[in-house]
C-alpha cells in the first residue's frame, strides 16, 4: 500500500481476474511481480 492506502502493484492473477471481469486488456507491464518472477519472459 502506499501512504495514500491505495494499492499500486498487482499480481499477474489478480490483472488477469480484473480483465475477465471488464472485458478489456490490460496496459503493458513495467516490472515483475511476486507470481511472475524474472527470468520466464517478463518485461
């Protein structure tokens, strides 16, 4: 969380349930996340 209370990563699941559930892709990812550690493809 930042000071503002308002989370600023998420995890590739978390992105990928948000794009199911909107029906629109999401924007590029800029680094890696717990679940996608680096070293399989990520940005």
């Amino acid at each position: 969380m930042s000071v503002s209370g308002v989370r600023t990563a998420y995890g590739h699941q978390e992105v990928a349930d948000v794009e199911q559930a909107t029906g629109r892709k999401p924007r590029e990812w800029r680094a890696t996340s717990p679940d996608n550690p680096p070293g399989d493809g990520a940005a």
